[in-house]
C-alpha cells in the first residue's frame, strides 16, 4: 500500500527579517492564526529570518499588513 500525504498549493512566501519561529510577536501571530482558523501555513528558517508559506491568499494579505504596522 503506498501512503499518500496530501500536497496544498502554495500561494505565496513572506520573509520576516530578523524574526524567528521562536519570537514571541511571531508566536503570537501564529497563535491568532489559529484561533481565527486560517488556512495551512508552513514556518521555515530563510536567509535573513521567519519564512511562511501560505495556502490562502486572504491569509498572506493579512499577515503582510500586519508586518507592515510599527
């Protein structure tokens, strides 16, 4: 039997310099994401800081004004 494992397309990439999985303003963005059931998103170590994959554009649009906010 051969195990499928189930491919999201992947709409877009954000970086955040600097950051890390390990922030807590990046945990507590994680932790909004959830609790407002988001789509699937995927958190990697880029070249200058936190990567997220998304696999919603409504998601990617919010998380990018929101890293846009001083």
């Amino acid at each position: 039997m051969v195990k499928r494992r189930k491919q999201d397309e992947v709409v877009g990439v954000l970086e955040f310099k600097g950051m890390t999985a390990d922030d807590p303003k990046f945990q507590s963005w994680t932790a909004d994401h959830r609790e407002r059931n988001g789509g699937n998103i995927r958190v990697s170590l880029g070249a200058t800081g936190a990567r997220v994959m998304f696999t919603k554009e409504a998601d990617m649009t919010f998380w990018k004004a929101r890293s846009e906010k001083k």
